[in-house]
C-alpha cells in the first residue's frame, strides 16, 4: 500500500465496505480492554527459563 491519493487505496476501499451498524454496535459495546486476557495452560508460560536464571 502506498501513502498516495490513489482512490484504489485499501483504507478507501475498507471505508466504503464498512457496516454503519456494526461500527455503531462494536463502539457501544462495553468492553473491558484494560483487563488480560485469560490464557490457557498451554499459553501460559514464563518470561525467564528458570534453570538459566543467575541471580537465585
């Protein structure tokens, strides 16, 4: 994508494909975004390896 004003752009193109409803409906929802996500067990996992830490 280029930063030109070409109207084959794909911000024009997404903007004029946009659902009015749905933009209204995803903005009212209330939505706590400052909150983690939950993870799995599987997604869950340490920073720092800790058979490599040094400072124990």
């Amino acid at each position: 994508m280029s930063n030109t004003n070409n109207d084959t752009s794909d911000i024009k193109k997404a903007a004029e494909q946009a659902d009015n409803q749905q933009v209204e409906k995803n903005l009212n929802d209330d939505k706590n975004v400052d909150a983690p996500e939950k993870l799995s067990e599987e997604e869950q996992t340490s920073f720092i390896d800790e058979e490599l830490r040094t400072d124990k």
